[in-house]
C-alpha cells in the first residue's frame, strides 16, 4: 500500500500547550497552515487570545519587523492567518471585539500612510466581505471616504473597485459617491481617480447611469478643460466623458451643460493633438483652425475622426457658408489625388455633396469620377476584385480561347491531311512563335489520334510553323546505329561467358564419372542435372534483319521529304 506523509500535528498542539510560547513561533512551525487547515481548535484559541491577535494586527499594521530567521515570511503568514477563508477561524475573529475594534480604526490610525498597511488592509476586509457577504461593512462606517481620499495606493484602489462592483447595495456605490470621486480630481490622483472609474464601468455598465447627471459631468467638465492638467490627464477625462455620453442617451440638461463648456474652450491655444482629438468626442467646433487641420498630412486620424463629427453635426446652412468662405471643393480637388488614405476627405466629400445646394462644374465631375470610384471600392468586400479588372481580365481570356482554337483547328486539319497520306508517321509537333521576343512562345503537341494539346499560350498568334521532323528522324537513326553495334558486341560477350560455363560444367561431370562410387551407396540414385540448350541466332539471320531495319528507316525518311512541302 501506499503511504504519504502527513504534518504532525502533534508537535504544534504540544507547542501552543506552553505557556511562554509566541506567535512567531507558531507561525514559523513547519506544520501550522495545516494545522489552520484542518481547524484545529486548541490553536484557533491560541490565536484568538487578546494579546496574540493585537500581535498578529500589528505584524500585518505596524511595519515592526519581528525577530525570526524569515520576517518577511513571519509577517505573510501572519496576514494570511488574517484573511484565510476558514469558516472556523473567520467566526472568531468576527466575534473578537479587539479584532473588529482594530479594523474599523485602521483609517484613523498613522499606519494608514504605509502602502504596505494598506495592502494588508484590503486583503483583511476583501475576505471577511465575502465571508460575511459583505454584513461587515455596514460596520465601516468612514471606508469610503477613506478610500477615495487615498485612491493613489494601489492596494485601496482596487479595495474601492471590488466593493463597488460586487457589493454595491451593502457598499453603497451611488451618485453621491461618484460625485465624491469626479470633485476630488486633482492633479496628483486625478490618473488613478479616471482609472478606477473606467474600471467600475467595465466590470458593470449600469454605474454610467450614476455618473451620467448634470454634477458629475460638470465637475468631469471642469476638470478636462483645466490646462493646469497635464495632457494626459486632460486626455483620459474627456475619454472617459466619451464613454460614458456613448452608453446612454443624453439629457437636454446634459446637452446644455456640455454645449456652455464647449463654448467656454479656449481651441485657439496650442492643445496636443490627442487632447483635441478626445475633446471632440465630446465637443463640436466651427473653429475654422481646427477643422481645416483635416488637410494637414500630420494630423492624426483620432483627429480627423473629431473633424468629420463636427462637420456632420454642422446644419446645411454653416456647411454653405463654410464653403463660401474657405472654398473646401477646391481643397478636396486638389488633396484627394495626392494620397491613396484619403478616408476621411471622402467623407467630407459626401458631406459637401449631401448639404451643398449649388455645385461647381469641376465639384459634378470630381463626384462623378473620383469619388463614385472610391465609393464604390469601399463598398466592395475585402479582397474583392474591380469591375474594370475583372472585364479585361474576362476579354483577355475570351481573346486567347478563340485564337487558340483556331491555331488548334487548323492545325488538326493540316496533321490529318498528313496523317492520311502516311499512317506510320510521328506525332505532329508545332511552335508557335509571336512577333515580340520577349513574349514567350506556344508550344502544341499533336498525336495519332488528331488530339491537341497546349503546353503554353500567351499573346495573339501570328506565325505558325511546322517543326522540322526530317532532321530528327536523321539523327535518331544515327543514333540507333552505334546502339545496334552495342548490342550486338554485348550478345557476343555474353555467348561466349556461356560456352566457358559449358565447358566447366562438362569437365566436372567427366571427373564426377571417372571417381569410385563408395559401398553403401549402390542403390542410391545420383540426379544429374539436365543440360540446358541456349538457343543462340545466327550471325547470318541478325545481319538480314538490320538491312530490312535500315531500309525501311530509309524509305520513311524519303516520303516524309516528299511530303514536307506539301504540308508547309
């Protein structure tokens, strides 16, 4: 069978027994997470004796640094002693006045300012919220506050995001809290304030409808048009404002507080281009230095998006009277063939052709050809092949079938008025050759059966020409010559390695005759191979036969000549 081991336990009951034994030592005792584990009660009433769980609270709060061979591993045992999710160790500490005491005091405490503290905190309330389904906090009277206040730790911040998100009811995330958070936007922890707050609405969409009142837009509003901010921090507050007028419809009192900030922003100042870029998600502007920055080859494309909304959002009326005064068709006109992104003129370029009432000659044509173009490419699917490309395409391929057909049949026609004059003939072979070199040539090949078949093809046709087989003809015969003579001289080798075995074998069954048969072998029988006759030709029959073969090879060679021009 087998056995593993297991921590005795034993050896912690009997430490926890003596009465001058500290909580570092239980602490550092090999066996004490599974001893907490498995609840052990006589070390669950060690634990929870006054002066060892003030012990513990200030291991976890007060930053000392106890005296062991590991601190840092003393003080995480000691927060995870605090914040396991035992039931039987969380009912005690819930039910010990000196622990609860310390915890709802921990924000008026100087230990608050350590990060570290802070840490251990949040991982502190975090497990005894779940534990107690989030009852505890009704007891946490100033944690709001406090978190908002040091929204900067990183630790309370995402304590502010847990609760709010999975227990809003007990915690008690509302419009009063989120006013709270967008007023307290500073240049110090307005970053961490915005980032929180996205970071609520993502884990629940519901929460934009908290934020999205008159107050909180307008200390939102206040804060991203403050130029004492920094870029980024101005850029992340009209973002988020972005986000949340995207989520849900927009009040009349929402629209008239946004439209009086709107007209309060100063544009003219120098703003980087990605603080005017969120702005326009939120705002929209006639400034003319602003919106003819769309024919700028530097402005980013956040940016034009922001120019197209403020234009489209402009009436028939402005469009005409912006088009009067800065001539935008003639501007599209010029900037339109310079570049192939050319996205967002095509936009404005529609925009123009919808409100403008009275349209130049050279504005109908532009539209016409140039931008019903690019209307029509941005509606096709991607990858998706154009209608001029597909026709020369489809006349291309028209073209070649039918000259290629036409090659192929009066081609047939001449290799079957050839191949009935002379059955035993090769299989037709042409080169079709075109007047450009550099265009490649069409090879087609013709068999017995009058079957075409073409290898290349390109180009229109223009010079056929039949492949001279006469010449061929030659040099395979030549060719066939030394093979003959070849294989005649191995035959003769081969006849005379056959003699020689002959010969041996014969000598070996004279000797095998000749030798005394022993006694006890007189009614044995002895199985004498059989001699094998090879039958080999006549040196007079193979000469016969390489006379007719050279004089048949002689007289195809003549009626192929004869009928060579008639076929040209």
């Amino acid at each position: 069978m087998w056995s593993f081991g297991v921590p005795n336990l034993a050896s912690i009951e009997a430490l926890v027994e003596k009465e001058d034994t500290t909580v570092e030592a239980v602490l550092d005792d090999p066996a004490f997470m599974a001893a907490i584990r498995n609840g052990i009660p006589m070390l669950i009433n060690f634990l929870v004796k006054p002066q060892n769980i003030n012990r513990l609270l200030d291991l976890a709060f007060n930053g000392i640094t106890p005296n062991t061979k590991l601190p840092s591993k003393t003080i995480r045992t000691a927060v995870s002693v605090l914040s396991t999710g035992i039931s039987n160790m969380m009912n005690r500490l819930l039910n010990t006045p000196e622990f609860t005491a310390r915890i709802i005091e921990f924000p008026n405490t100087e230990y608050s300012a350590n990060p570290r503290a802070c840490g251990h905190y949040s991982k502190i309330v975090e497990s005894l919220a779940r534990f107690s389904n989030g009852s505890f906090l009704s007891q946490l009277t100033g944690l709001k506050e406090f978190l908002t206040r040091n929204i900067k730790c990183i630790g309370l911040r995402y304590l502010l995001i847990f609760l709010c998100t999975d227990f809003p009811d007990t915690f008690k995330a509302n419009e009063e809290l989120f006013c709270n958070l967008a007023q307290s936007i500073t240049e110090e922890n307005g970053w961490y304030t915005i980032t929180a707050i996205k970071e609520i609405i993502k884990s629940n969409s519901n929460f934009a409808s908290e934020l999205c009142n008159p107050q909180c837009i307008t200390h939102l509003l206040t804060a991203a048009s403050n130029q004492e901010f920094s870029p980024m921090l101005q850029m992340e507050t009209f973002n988020l404002i972005g986000m949340l007028l995207t989520n849900i419809d927009q009040q009349p009192d929402i629209k008239e507080i946004i439209s009086q900030s709107c007209s309060n922003y100063d544009f003219s100042l120098p703003h980087p281009q990605n603080v005017l870029a969120a702005a326009l998600k939120v705002y929209v502007t006639d400034k003319p230095e602003i919106l003819l920055k769309i024919f700028d080859n530097t402005t980013s494309t956040f940016l034009n998006d922001g120019i197209i909304k403020s234009f489209q959002a402009m009436s028939q009326d402005q469009i005409q009277d912006f088009e009067k005064t800065h001539n935008l068709t003639s501007q599209i006109i010029e900037n339109f063939p310079k570049t192939k992104t050319n996205y967002h003129l095509t936009l404005l370029s529609n925009i123009l052709n919808e409100k403008l009432s009275s349209k130049s000659e050279d504005w109908t044509n532009f539209v016409q050809k140039q931008l019903a173009e690019r209307n029509h490419n941005r509606e096709k699917v991607y990858g998706e092949k154009s209608s001029t490309s597909e026709d020369d395409g489809k006349n291309s391929d028209k073209d070649f079938s039918d000259s290629s057909s036409d090659d192929i049949s009066s081609s047939s026609d001449s290799l079957d008025s050839s191949s009935d004059e002379d059955d035993d003939d090769d299989d037709g072979e042409f080169i079709i050759t075109h007047s450009d070199d550099s265009s490649p040539t069409t090879k087609i090949s013709f068999n017995a059966d009058g079957e075409a078949e073409v290898i290349t093809s390109d180009e229109e046709v223009i010079i056929v020409e039949k492949e001279n087989t006469e010449n061929q003809n030659e040099e395979e015969s030549k060719s066939e010559q030394p093979n003959s003579e070849q294989n005649q001289e191995t035959k003769e080798e081969e006849h005379n390695n056959d003699n020689e075995k002959k010969e041996d074998s014969n000598e070996k069954e004279n000797q095998n005759s000749e030798s005394p048969k022993p006694e006890n072998s007189e009614n044995s029988e002895v199985q004498k191979p059989e001699d094998t006759k090879i039958e080999e030709p006549k040196p007079e029959e193979q000469k016969s036969e390489e006379s007719n073969a050279d004089s048949k090879a002689e007289e195809n060679i003549e009626n192929k000549a004869e009928q060579q021009p008639a076929k040209e």
